[in-house]
C-alpha cells in the first residue's frame, strides 16, 4: 500500500513538474499587454466553431523608433520590418486601429489556401460591385483563378464566392478569418466581410498585424507568394467559366526590382494603402503604409530608406 502511494505521489509530482515546465517555456512568448517578442512554436488548440486547429504565433522584435528620418509620410500608420535580421527599420503609429480596405483580402487567401475546395460556383450573391475580376453567376472556377482574381484585380466578386462556397458558409468563413487572426496572436484586428468594402460593420487592424499576417501568408502558402509576385495572368476560357485578363494593381512589381507584391487597399475611409514585399540585397522587407495619400511613392521613399539603413545601396527604379 505504501508502494502504491508512493508511486502514485511521485507521477503528480511528474505531471505538475511537466505542467510547470510548459508554463516557463511559453512565459516569455505571451505578455498581458499584447505583443509577442520572437518565435514560438506551434502547440495544438482547438477555436469555438473547430475550424482553426493550430497555434502559430510570430510577432516581431521590438525596436526603437527610427530617428533622423529624411522623409515625412502622410500614411497614418507604417512600418518596414526586415524579416532576414528580425529587426524594425521604420515605424509610424504601428499598433494604431485603423480601416484597412482590400488588404482584408491576404486573409481572405490565408482562410482560403487552408481551407480549399476542388471548385468554386459563383453565386448572384458575390456579384457585390466595385473593384471585380468579372465573374458570372453560375460559373465555376479553381481555387487558383480565383486567388488570382482576388489578389491582382482585388475582386470582390472572387473574394465572396470563396466565402460563400466555405462549407458552413459566409458567416463561418468570417469567423474563420477572426479565428486566424486569434491563433496568430493578434488583439486588434476584426474582421465584418472578406472583401474589405465599407459599410458592413467594423473592419480594423494595425500596421503591426498586417505585417504577421503578410509573414504567415508568404511563408505557409508558396501559391500565394508566386501569385502575389505576379504582373499579369491571363485565365483560359473552359466549359465552366470565360476567359480572364487580370492585371496587378500598382505595386512596383515591375518598376521596383526586387519588388515581389503583395497586396494594395482603398476606400474613402482606409485611403490609399499597401503592403509590398522586397527580397533584395539578401534580405527580406515587408513594408506596410496605411491611409497615404500617395501610397506608391511613400513606398519607395520607406524602401529606399530601409535598404539604406541596412547598408544597401537602393536599386535604380522608375
């Protein structure tokens, strides 16, 4: 019996030394007040609705704000962050809440690429208007054509039939894109719809969460990298849907080298915004502006000053 006891004393004193062990190690990683400081692994979890299943927490280091900046941008927020270093370049009001417009659609993609269907029938319902790649009730189309509708024409129309064809539906999908934004560790960002469109409710996130959110897109989804960095794609006509013509929206892919896309953003509220990525001189930006007034040349100007900063030499660009 004192064997017995003994034995059944020492496995508690092994699960709480394990249990206390799991706590030390993820301390550092998680903070009452926000922000995540390095890598973490992944641990399983399990969402509300049992659509998002992982973990997956990165956040950047923290660094101190960039001083003798030669430029004044007029974005509300921005930020560079070099992804080879880990190191902040630029910053402006990163974690400030702000309307992000299109830039809705990298988690749009995010939902899309881990959630995929063999294929996808547009309804009447996604033919929602403003910016569109063109599709038609009733045609039927891969995952593939429509990210690329998604991300260089930023449709809306694509970005609604990948909701509306979410298993569980539109609603479910939206939740699954706030999911997401939980099980990267981010606290200020809400997703309303997946296309980015006013008018639908409360739609914000951060300069800061933007650019987790780019890093998991780029890194995780090698299809959204190739299609982000693409110019133009033209899409044959089959028997289930008509030819397209889809050009990416400015973002210095063919006037910036080393420029690979991303994604560009714009509504009266959000104003002019853009997230690029640069792999150039052996280091890898992501660049976030928010709310510019000239989103194209403040780009360059935070580009410039970024490879500067690093000891690069900026390329020749138009």
């Amino acid at each position: 019996m004192k064997g017995l006891l003994l034995s059944f004393c020492f496995s508690l004193l092994c699960i709480a030394g394990l249990f206390f062990l799991l706590l030390w190690l993820i301390t550092p990683y998680i903070s009452a007040e926000g922000p995540v400081l390095s890598p973490m692994p992944s641990f399983l979890t399990r969402s509300k609705n049992n659509q998002v299943t992982t973990l997956d927490i990165w956040l950047p280091l923290e660094s101190p704000k960039a001083t003798n900046v030669p430029f004044a941008l007029s974005a509300r927020a921005a930020l560079s962050y070099d992804l080879t270093t880990n190191q902040t370049l630029y910053v402006k009001s990163p974690t400030t809440s702000l309307p992000m417009a299109s830039l809705t659609k990298i988690m749009t993609a995010i939902v899309a690429l881990e959630h995929p269907q063999k294929t996808y029938t547009v309804p009447q319902s996604a033919l929602v208007g403003e910016d569109s790649m063109g599709l038609s009730a009733g045609e039927t189309l891969s995952l593939p054509e429509l990210l690329y509708g998604l991300i260089l024409h930023s449709g809306n129309d694509a970005a609604e039939t990948l909701a509306a064809n979410f298993p569980q539906g539109r609603g479910a999908f939206i939740q699954a894109m706030n999911d997401k934004v939980q099980t990267l560790g981010l606290t200020h960002t809400h997703f309303t719809n997946p296309t980015g469109l006013e008018g639908d409710g409360s739609q914000r996130t951060t300069a800061y969460d933007l650019l987790v959110m780019t890093k998991y897109a780029l890194e995780n989804f090698p299809l959204f990298g190739a299609i982000a960095a693409t110019a133009e794609e033209n899409i044959s006509q089959t028997q289930t849907h008509k030819a397209y013509s889809l050009e990416n929206e400015t973002n210095l892919l063919t006037s910036y080298p080393g420029v690979q896309g991303v994604k560009t953003g714009y509504t009266p509220e959000a104003g002019l915004c853009l997230v690029t990525y640069l792999n150039y001189g052996g280091h890898q930006l992501i660049a976030v502006v928010l709310g510019s007034d000239d989103r194209r040349g403040e780009m360059i100007e935070l580009l410039d000053f970024s490879l500067e900063k690093l000891g690069i030499t900026p390329p020749p660009h138009g």
